[in-house]
C-alpha cells in the first residue's frame, strides 16, 4: 500500500489549518468533522488505511480524541476495524447496491405518502426550508451540502408523515448511502440539473395537495431516477476515481 493511502498524506499545512479554523467543539468533533467531510467526499478512498498516530501528529492532539471520533466515524459506518486490529475507510457495498434501493425507494413512497396524509400546519414550512437549503447548495456546487440538505429535506417529509419507526428508518438508509450519493453528484460534476430540484417542488405541491397517489408516484420516480444514474456510472469504470 502506497503512502498516499494514509490519512494526512498529501495534505499541506495552511490547508489543515484553514480546515481547523472553520471547525468550533472539542477536538473529537474536529477530527470527526474533517474525517467524516474527507470521507463522504470520497478523498480517503474506501479502503484507504487510518493511522491513529499519523493522526494525533496531523492534528496536534493526543490519540485519546483521535480514538473518540474515530469510534463515533464506526459507529456511522464509515471506517472499520480489521481483525489484525488496523483501521480502514470502510467500502461501498456496490454487490448490495439493488437490496439498499429497493429499501431506499419503498421509504421515499411511504414517507411521502404518509405525509401528504397527515402532514400539520407549520410542516410545509420546515420542508420548504430545507428545499431552499438544497437549492442553494446545488446553485453552489456544493456536494457535501447537497447530501446534507437533500437528507435534511426528506428527513422533514418522514416527520411529516407522523410514524417515527418508518422516520428512523428512512434516515438510516439516507445515512448509509451517502457516498453513493456523492458518486451521483460527481456523475454530474456537481452540478446538479435544475430539473432534480423541481423534482423536490412537485414533491411538495403533492404533500399540499393531499394527492396520496401523486405523492407515491414522485417519491418512486425519485428513487429510481437516483439508481439509475447510479448503474449508468458504475458500467463506465474510467469515470470513477475510486477502487470498486
């Protein structure tokens, strides 16, 4: 394994220090916040080897935050430890890609279905808010924001649908494949049609509406358009940046 595999290889000082300064917390939650945005942003590649000490040195602190935030980053999912005790970026299960869309795409109909139901005043205007969120980050090619917002917004809409079992759910799912959806953004080089945003406003108008049937309909729709772009970029190997 190369030296560019490890965490912190290729990284400048006034770099990391310019990534510190836009952190606040303790210095857990920093080493968290960076790992986590390298991660999701696939720069640590899935399989890219974690070294505690390399760490403590990149970020000036004892092993004991390092070990806090990597436990936390396992608990997510996104790195992992090996029974020869070593640490790595956890890969993206491409072999259970069709089993986690088919989850993904019955909570997106579900969810919004259910909320079109039984959405309350003062609902819309959290899921409205999280749509200008999204179409802000999208306007500003922004990935990590676009994943984070388009969770948000979607997040909002299981509340709305008042059963908190499907809610959880649905944000677990939406949290195991964030890097997937980070491999969809790069398939557009981050700049997201417009139409994808529109797709959110007809999602929308539908939980408004009370249109149940019109609520499914989009929320399948916007699932499948997701795995389909998805296989498109994984049958076309050079365009990927990442080992599969």
């Amino acid at each position: 394994m190369t030296d560019k595999n490890f965490v912190g290889a290729g990284m400048d000082d006034s770099n990391q220090n310019h990534a510190l300064e836009r952190k606040r917390g303790s210095g857990a939650r920093q080493v968290y916040d960076l790992l986590r945005d390298e991660i999701l942003d696939l720069r640590l590649a899935p399989g890219s080897a974690i070294d505690e000490v390399q760490l403590a040195t990149r970020f000036g602190m004892s092993r004991t935050p390092i070990r806090e935030a990597l436990v936390r980053l396992a608990g997510e999912g996104l790195i992992e430890t090996l029974p020869n005790r070593s640490t790595m970026v956890s890969n993206i299960d491409f072999l259970g890609m069709h089993a986690y869309f088919d989850a993904l795409g019955l909570m997106y109909r579900v969810t919004t279905r259910l909320a079109a139901q039984h959405h309350r005043a003062g609902d819309l205007d959290i899921i409205r808010a999280h749509q200008a969120e999204f179409k802000a980050a999208v306007e500003a090619q922004d990935a990590l924001a676009m994943i984070a917002t388009n969770a948000d917004f979607h997040a909002a809409i299981a509340a709305a649908g008042r059963n908190e079992y499907y809610a959880r759910f649905f944000e677990r799912l939406l949290g195991e494949g964030r890097r997937m959806l980070r491999l969809y953004y790069q398939s557009y080089d981050d700049r997201l049609p417009s139409r994808f945003v529109d797709e959110h406003e007809e999602i929308i108008a539908a939980i408004e509406a009370r249109d149940v049937e019109a609520a499914d309909r989009l929320g399948r729709a916007h699932s499948e358009q997701i795995e389909a772009q998805i296989e498109r970029l994984l049958t076309r190997h050079d365009r990927l940046d990442i080992v599969l």
